[in-house]
DNA sequence: CTTGATGTTTAGAATGATTCTAATTCTGTA
DNA sequence: TACAGAATTAGAATCATTCTAAACATCAAG
C-alpha cells in the first residue's frame, strides 16, 4: 500500500512547506494510508509503534498536524474546543468566521437538505445532518465581538 | 425574553419525557435564549451563576444534556471524542453509523457542493465545508467492525 | 402529614484527548 | 567537524467533560 508514488507526494509536499521528510511523518502517513477507517492519534501511535518502537504519542500529534497542514491528510474533527449549544430549532447550518470565532446560524432551505439526503447509497439512514462552513464573514463592525 | 410560551413549552417537553421542571433547567435554556450566540456549558455557568449563585457547572452540563435530549436544545459540537484522520482528499462527507461507531465517506458531487455553497448570504466565504450524517448504514455482516 | 421511592443537584474527584515544556537528537550546510 | 535550526521525545500540564457519592426535593400512598 506504500508506493514510491505516495512517499514521493508525501517527501513533495513537505519540500513545499520547507518541512523535512523523516521516518516518523513517512510512517504515520503510510499508517494512513494502509487502511480505509478513520484511526484516531491513539490508534495510529499503537499501529506506528510496531514499526518504531521508541516513537512518541507527542510525534504522532505533530506529524498528523504537518500532514494535515500540507494538505495531506483531513482531520474529521470539526470543532475544537467546547461543546456549544443553541436554541435555535429551525434546520441550518454553522458557519465559524476563522477571524472572530463567532459562529453564525445560515437558513438552510428544506429542498437543499433533501438534496444533500439525495447523495447517500442505498441502504443509508441518516437521523441528522450537520453542515459547517468556515471562513470568513463580513464584518458589521471593526472589532471582533465574542463567539 | 423568557415567555410564558417559551417557560410552558419548557414545562410541556419535559413532562412529556416524564421529567420534573427544576428552577435550573428553566434558568439555563432562559440563559441560552436570551443570546443569539452559541454559548458553552461554561459561559451559561457564569450567566446562570448572577441569577442562582448555588448552582453547580456539573448541573448546568446535565441542563444542557436534558434540554437536547428534550428538542428545545441542539448542541453544536460534532463530534464527542477524539479527532479521526483521513487520507481522502476527494471532497466527501462523512456519515456517523450510530450502531456500530464506524465513519464511512460518502462521495459528493461538485454539483452539490455548489449548491450548498449557494445557500451563504452576501459577504461569507466558506474556505471548506463539512458535511456529517448521522444515521444507520447498512450491515455487510452480522458483527460489528471497529470505527 | 409522615414515609419512601425516585428524580435532581451538588462539590469534588477522575478521565481522557490534546498541548506544552524542556531536553535531546538529527540534518544540512558553512 | 561544528553550528543552527528542525524534529523528536517523555512527561507534565491543561481543559472540557463525566463520574461518584452524598445531600435535597418532590410526589404518591398510606
């Protein structure tokens, strides 16, 4: 599962970013790719640390950080951070401004949901959607209000 | 802000789920309408503090678990737990089996990603969008398989 | 109006993912 | 070879959240 191709694109990527290729990023890269799931840091340490036994936990986190900033890899970890809560039933979807932190309610229209349902296989349920855009939004005043 | 209709239908929904109306939970979903932002289990701490200053944070996290297992609630913070990596960097989404914990990527087309994009008023640009079911998927065998 | 049974709240301890720190090791280049 | 900056490491620290056990409140039955 390791190819020439994927350690060249790893070794690549990381030039571009003025990063160096060491064991440790190949290795955790490779983990990666070895399987379909979505391994937390914790799995990928165990799987790592049969091939390199002295790698650290702290390693794992800063390499998954490198491969996620050289847009190698995706963390499917949306927010950071606390756990927010909002009364607001209607269906829409979060927008996080990356500038402020503030996080936005956008209406979503009932004939978009269904269309977004539309993209599941058959066989598929889905209880709940949740979509989250980041970015930015424009800004009412010059300052940064909270949250 | 805090209604009649808003304290009755408080009142409604938790006797419909067999539970008590305790000057709490009522204090803590008043707190978190009274704000149009998405305020943690933390900040609603401070603000119910001025109003009840015997209440406790372990109390306002089980108000809040309450109002969401109530509908008057919806949390906003995807996933619990720690964060999955992925190398797919096709744009895809991702859906939550509630059963067996697995993540599965569903493919989605261009198409749909415009379209979603469409739905941001004036002036917000999404640098990424994230997309997460939740539901049941279908069983290829009887056992479950790990994430 | 007493007595349970049960639901709630509370403070503080425990958990668990992640980040930080400071020391050590490595690598590329002068 | 030797230095500067990059990377790794182990372990401590952080922080949101959950757990625990005890205290409290409330309702229904006698």
């Amino acid at each position: 599962m390791i190819t020439t191709e994927n350690s060249d694109a790893l070794a690549q990527r990381l030039a571009d970013s003025g990063l160096r290729s060491t064991p440790q990023r190949g290795l955790v890269y490779e983990a990666l790719l070895k399987t379909r799931d979505h391994p937390t840091a914790d799995e990928l340490y165990v799987r790592v640390k049969s091939d390199l036994p002295t790698i650290s936990l702290a390693t794992v986190y800063n390499c998954l950080e490198t491969l996620v900033h050289c847009h190698l890899v995706r963390a499917v970890n949306f927010e950071r951070g606390p756990t927010r809560y909002c009364p607001n039933l209607q269906p829409h979807a979060h927008f996080h401004d990356d500038d402020t932190g503030e996080t936005h309610d956008i209406d979503l229209p009932a004939s978009l949901l269904h269309q977004v349902n539309a993209v599941l296989p058959g066989g598929y349920h889905s209880s709940s959607i949740e979509i989250i855009f980041r970015g930015k939004s424009p800004h009412r005043r010059a300052s940064a209000t909270k949250a």
